[in-house]
C-alpha cells in the first residue's frame, strides 16, 4: 500500500508524530484484509473481533509532509493468533522508516471468550489468497 504523509499528520517539529503511524497500520492492515477476502464487516457479521493484544514499534527515522510511504504488510500467523508485521519504507529511496509487529485475538463477540481457531471462511479465503 502507498500513500502520502498528510499535513495534518505532523506534529510541531514538521514530522509524522509518533502516534500516527498506528493510524497508519490499520490503514494497510484493513489494505490487506480486504484483498484477503475477509474484512472487519464481514468479521462483525460473524460475530467475531480480534482486538489488539499488543504491538511493537521501531521509529527507524521520521516521516515528512507531502512523502510518499510504501507500506509492507505481512500476516506471519492467523492461529492462535493474528500476528502481522509491517514495514514503511519511502516509496521513492526504499529507505526504511518504521517497523511494527501487532498481535490481534480472536473473540467470540456474544461470549467475549477468546477462540484459538480462526474462523473457517478466514481460512478459506487465507488458502484462496496464498
């Protein structure tokens, strides 16, 4: 996924601030969903979420007004858990920015009970898309 670094995405030094790059992952999280096959809606309409657990973040050097950013994002693991890494790149010198790596449950939406097994039309759309 690429996309270019806002104006109103900076912060008083004239770079991204820091917590815009979450935004930024779900951004080329909901990306990769979708050309997976397998969106948040169509989790919702089988009653399952996958909260974030935990993330991990790595500022490798600030992002600029107006750059444009290569997003990389790759799913590692889907049981028990989503896991999925994610690397920003500038799209124009392919100099890494920013490296995370996010750790998303799986929950039944009616119980609240975390689930080990990915829903089976996940999997189906996972074994379609690889």
């Amino acid at each position: 996924m690429c996309m270019k670094v806002p104006f109103y995405d900076l912060d008083p030094m004239n770079v991204v601030w820091h917590g815009n790059y979450i935004k930024y992952l779900e951004e080329s999280r909901c990306d990769m969903l979708c050309k997976i096959g397998y969106t948040y809606s169509d989790m919702m309409n089988e009653c399952i979420a996958y909260p974030l657990a935990t993330m991990d973040l790595k500022f490798v050097k600030s992002a600029t007004f107006a750059q444009e950013l290569k997003i990389v994002t790759t799913l590692v693991e889907y049981e028990p858990a989503l896991i999925i890494k994610y690397k920003i790149f500038d799209a124009k010198s392919n100099e890494l920015i920013f490296k995370a790596k996010s750790m998303q449950i799986c929950v039944d939406m009616k119980t609240g009970e975390s689930l080990y097994s990915a829903p089976k039309k996940f999997v189906e759309k996972l074994e379609n898309y690889e």
